[in-house]
C-alpha cells in the first residue's frame, strides 16, 4: 500500500468523492479514505438539484445517474393550517426543471465506480483518519487507522470532507461560528400507496412540521420537534409519536402501526455553523466540514458538491505540476465560495427564526399564508425564486480542467 500521495480526502461523502473524482480525472494522484465499508447509511442528503445535474452532464455521468433509482420533483408544495399552498417550482427553468431524490449510497457508488476508471484514483474503505501530521507549522499528511493496523499517509495536500462531525476539523483546531437551530428532526420511513399524494410536500399546523418526500414504495418522513425535545418525546410510548403523524396526515391513518419503535426513528441534531477560516498550510476544509447546514431547502449535498468542483477548479493544475500548494491559492477558495454559503445560512437562519421557532412553539390558532405571500406565490415567477436559490445556487460552479 502506498503511504504517500499528492492528495488525501478524508471522507467518501459527496464533497470527497467528486473532488477525488475530478482530480483523478485531471491526472492528479489522489486517495480518498472512508471510514466506513460501504456507503449504505439511511436518511443522508438525497436531494440532487440542477446545479449538481449539471455537474454531472460536464463530466460524462448524467447518463449513468439517469439509471439510478430516482424520483423527479418539478415542484413542492406546502399543507399550511390544512390548505394546500404551491410554494417552490422548478417548471419552466432551463436547462433543469426538476430536482431528483436519489439514494446517496447509490450516488456515491456511482462517482466511486467512475473513479475507478482513472489510474489516480484510490479508494480506501474502512480506513479512518484519525488525525493530522504537522512538521514545521504545516499539515504533511494524516494518521489511519485501517483494518490491517495503524499506518502514516503523507500527503502534499490534506482536504477534510469529513463531514459536520470533522475529526480533521477538530484536530487543526479551527473555530466555527455557530448559528444555533430550533429544531431536530426525527428520520423515518412510512409505507405509501397509490392513493397518497403524488407530491414530495410539507405539512404544516399546530405546534408541528413534518416533511412527506414520495419515495414511490414509501414517504421517507421528517418529523420537527424542538431543539433538544428529542429526549423528551422519546421518553414516551411510541404511540405519541404515532398520533402526532396522524393528526398531521390522516391518509396515513390505517398503517400507522409501521412505526414499529423508537428503534426504527434516527434523530439528525441540526446544526448551523460555518469556519471563520477552512484552510490552514498543507490543509483545506469544505462541504459540511467547513460550514454545516441546515436541512431546509435539501441544499447540504448540493453546497458540497459546489465546493469540491471549486476546489478541483483551483487545485487540479498546480497538483499536477508539483510543488508546494500556497496558502493564498487556498485562501482564494473560501472566498469563493463563502459568499454563496452565506447567502443560503442566511436565509436558513431566517426562516428558522421566524417560521420554524414561531410553528414549533404555537398552540392556538392554525397558522396562515398571509394574504399577500398567498397572492404572490400563485405567480410561477415568485415561486421560481427559491427554486432559482436553493436549486441553482449562487455563483453555480461548472468543470474547467479537462480530462487528462
């Protein structure tokens, strides 16, 4: 086994597998470590929206993600107070008028497979970064834990893809800004029929949120309680979880009883934060690893993957030639991409402030669509605005080096 390369990914999400993927297709040596032995892992951002499709027709791959199994959603919809409410629409958009859910362990196989068609693609499953190499003031590589033993993979570039939860992250010692969440959202499937609702749509009331995304055979469900009531709820008999999904979506009522126990619920701790600064010398951070997001608009996946072609964009050239890779060079990556993360956190934080917090704490009235926000979102073009936000993106990225 090697224990040098050009440059290490720690992580197999889909920031690290496209950024791995992009280098490797510019001839750039690259390895990419993965702490787990597949990517099967459910309820993860499924959620491709146009600006990764568009990646994916730059680099030869929509066909074959075309074949992956999928859902195409041209529009969302919200249940407000018990009336249907049309609030995001991607009809009419060129070149993509459509998002997809897609199973990520499906997605991630696909880059893993097209990674493996280049010679500088390397893949290591069930191998763990478990911290950093430092000599001199500069990150020189990482230390793995694999499961033939402990070993020192040296590199002239370390990128940390590793997620919310970044042990690189947390050994470079960078400091995040966090923004705080209102929330946390319980993770679970429920079976779905012809008769339900053909749309993916979010149903809102009394002192609740749960998002429905139709996933054919089943709804694959977010349920909103409030930050840290997770404990709380999960202290009582199943049943309460039940009937508040009920009471939210009665066509549901009859197969209620798949909840099966609080086994079968995953909790996601949402969190916001973003890194005063995602680089150090030898060392770049990006995806969730430098700026965790929030789960509205589905945009985490999307972000990421916006960085690594970023990344692949700046880095590909420079790592070819060799050399020392600068920290301006690095640098001029976040400023990149910082702006857009911003711009999305903002509108996040904003939304959970003044909808999410105000639904999740409200006990009387049902709440309303204004009568303004009502009129104006029975316009296609006030609905292409979020769908232009979270599905497009600001300052939408596009592949630059060519295939080597």
């Amino acid at each position: 086994m090697h224990t040098a390369t050009r440059c290490c990914i720690v992580g197999g999400g889909p920031a690290g597998m496209m950024l791995g993927l992009l280098l490797a297709r510019a001839g750039v040596p690259v390895t990419v470590l993965e702490k787990h032995g597949d990517f099967l892992r459910d309820f993860r951002g499924d959620t491709v929206h146009p600006s990764t499709l568009a990646i994916l027709d730059e680099i030869g791959l929509r066909e074959r993600f075309d074949k992956l199994p999928q859902r195409r959603v041209d529009h969302l919809s919200g249940i407000i107070g018990g009336r249907e409410q049309q609030i995001v629409d991607f009809r009419g958009l060129e070149p993509y008028d459509h998002l997809a859910l897609v199973p990520q362990w499906d997605f991630l196989d696909m880059l893993a497979d097209a990674g493996r068609e280049f010679p500088a693609f390397d893949l290591r499953m069930r191998h763990a970064a478990t911290g950093l190499i430092e000599e001199n003031g500069r990150t020189t590589g990482v230390r793995v834990q694999s499961p033939d033993g402990g070993y020192e993979l040296r590199a002239d570039l370390v990128v940390a893809c590793d997620g919310r939860h970044s042990t690189v992250r947390g050994s470079a010692g960078l400091r995040a800004r966090e923004y705080g969440a209102p929330m946390d959202v319980l993770w679970f499937r429920m079976p779905r029929r012809e008769s339900d609702p053909q749309d993916t749509f979010g149903i809102v009331d009394r002192g609740h949120m749960m998002a429905m995304l139709n996933r054919n055979d089943y709804w694959q469900t977010a349920f909103l309680v409030p930050k840290s009531g997770d404990a709380a709820l999960r202290a009582q008999p199943i049943d309460a979880l039940r009937e508040s999904v009920v009471r939210l979506a009665p066509f549901l009522a009859d197969r209620r009883d798949a909840i099966e126990s609080w086994d079968k619920v995953s909790t996601l701790s949402v969190q916001v934060d973003r890194l005063e600064r995602w680089h150090r010398p030898g060392l770049l951070l990006i995806g969730d690893a430098a700026h965790a997001m929030s789960p509205i608009g589905g945009v985490g996946i999307n972000l990421a993957i916006q960085d690594a072609v970023a990344a692949a964009n700046a880095l590909a050239r420079p790592l070819r030639s060799g050399g020392v890779i600068d920290e301006p060079l690095l640098s001029s990556i976040q400023r990149r991409r910082e702006w857009p993360v911003k711009v999305v956190q903002r509108v996040q934080i904003v939304m959970q402030k003044r909808l999410i917090s105000r639904v999740l704490e409200q006990s009387g009235e049902p709440p309303r669509v204004p009568a303004l926000l009502r009129f104006l979102l029975g316009f296609r073009a006030v609905r292409h605005v979020p769908a232009r936000l979270f599905g497009y993106g600001l300052r939408q990225e596009h592949v630059h080096m060519p295939a080597a």
